[in-house]
C-alpha cells in the first residue's frame, strides 16, 4: 500500500463545493494518510468567483489549525494554490513570507490577463505551437522563482486537446531538469479526468521524462468537491509505477520528504 496523500483540494474558502470537514470525511473514508488543502491565492488580479478573498486568510489558517489540533486517523496539512505572474515575483515572495504554510502549490492558469482553462475561446484565433512554448517557457519561470513546493497541473495548455504541430517532448526535458534542480515537485492531477482533456496532467506520454530526470512527484485530487477526493488514485500510482517511480514527496512546513511508494 503507497502512503497515500492528497494536496490539493478546494473548500467553500475558495472556489471548492463544501467545508473543510467534509472533505476530511471522504478523505477518512478513502484512507488517506494526509490531507492538504490548497485555496486559489491569486494576486494582482480583481476578486473573483473562484480565489480567496484575501481577507479571509487568517480565518482559513485558524480554521484548518483548529482541525489539525483534533484530529485523529489522518495528518492534515494547509497549503495555497498561488497563482504565477511573471515579473511579479519579489511581490509574490513578500506576500508569502507572512503565511505559515505546509506546501505553496505554484499554478499558471494566466497568459497575460487570461485565463486557460475557463474557456475554449482563449485558442480561437491564436498560433498553438507558440501557446505551448509560452505556456512551458511562464511555466519554467514559475519553477525557477523559488516561491513554490510544487506545480499544479504542468501542462495545463493541453485542457481543450489542442496540440503543437511539433513534438513537445523538448519542453517536458526542459521543465523537468528545471524542477530537479529547483527541488520543485510536479503533480499526476487526476481531476483532468473531469476536464475536457478527459486525462490526466501530466500527458502520461511523458511522464518517462519527469522519471528520468527524478523529478519528486505526489499525486492530487484537485478536488472541488468532496466525493473527489483521491478519485482515479490507484489508476495514478500504477502509472507511477510503470513509469519507473518508486518514491513519492510529502510536505510540511515547506519542507519536502520522499517516502517509498
Ligand atoms: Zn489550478
Ligand atoms: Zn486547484
């Protein structure tokens, strides 16, 4: 049996369906030995529907502290998923420097002002080889910038199934040689089974890559509900397997340990 964790989860604090507690409850019933939670932090940019006020932060620690000091059967762990704008890096840093985290999960769901993956419109029009470069190239800064434990979704461009004219095999070499050398983990997100993608991030094709260069790696519900929790796990770890991993990373107070899988 792997130890099993699951980092990445939204509640109601952000764009998730229910309250920390229930997803703690499936967590239960899905043997998880840690659960982290990981509200959309996204700055610069105007509130919307699916981040964090801001506001709400202390209130989110002192919840989720609250319910680790009580819990018994399961380790639970508090994280963010922060969004990546490059340039901003020195600000994101100042921001985090006053969170006490487990585990900050760096995402990049931004191109400029848009977003890629609320909506197929965004590639209407627009060049999907260059998509992929700057997709990857915003994705290896976000690496390189040293605010984040770990990468959501890596390869998050590929959401509506459109793909470069090239082989991309080139961009997972370089995103994963970056991660090693940053120490950064990458995720299997297995919510990309409920995405348009209908498959799992990254592209199972390549995760041979991530192995070989021994990119540290969990595996992640991104749950936004609690039925979601751990979904697809087991599909996850044979593929794990099969791609020649043998360890997996767990978080706390931002450090990082690789237990055998
Ligand atoms: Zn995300
Ligand atoms: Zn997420």
């Amino acid at each position: 049996m792997p130890y099993k964790t699951d980092y990445h989860i939204h509640t109601t604090y952000s764009d998730g369906r229910a309250e920390p507690e229930d997803y703690i409850h499936s967590a239960l019933i899905a043997g998880l030995d840690e659960l982290g939670f990981s509200e959309h932090l996204t700055p610069f940019m105007p509130p919307q529907k699916w981040n964090m006020d801001p506001e709400n932060i202390t209130k989110y620690l002192e919840h989720i502290g609250r319910l680790k000091n009580n819990m018994e059967g399961i380790k639970l762990r508090t994280g963010l998923e922060v969004d990546f704008f490059p340039g901003r890096e020195e600000e994101t840093r100042a921001i985090l420097s006053s969170i006490p985290l487990d585990y900050v999960i760096g995402s990049v769901h931004y191109q400029g002002n848009e977003t890629v993956d609320m909506g197929v419109e965004f590639y209407e029009g627009k060049d999907i080889d260059k998509l992929y470069e700057a997709y990857f190239e915003t994705t290896i800064a976000a690496v390189r910038s040293g605010l984040f434990d770990l990468i959501a979704h890596c390869d998050l461009i590929r959401i509506y199934g459109f793909r470069p004219s090239f082989d991309p095999v080139h961009l997972y070499r370089k995103l994963a040689k970056e991660m090693k050398h940053h120490n950064v983990a990458f995720e299997v997100n297995t919510n990309g089974r409920n995405r348009p993608i209908a498959d799992f991030y990254p592209d199972r094709n390549y995760l041979f890559i991530f192995s070989e260069e021994k990119v540290p790696v969990c595996v992640n519900s991104d749950a936004h509900a609690p039925e979601r929790v751990a979904q697809h796990f087991n599909e996850a770890y044979s593929l794990l397997k099969n791609s020649g991993f043998n360890e997996m990373v767990v978080f706390k107070e931002r450090k990082k340990t690789l237990v055998p899988f």
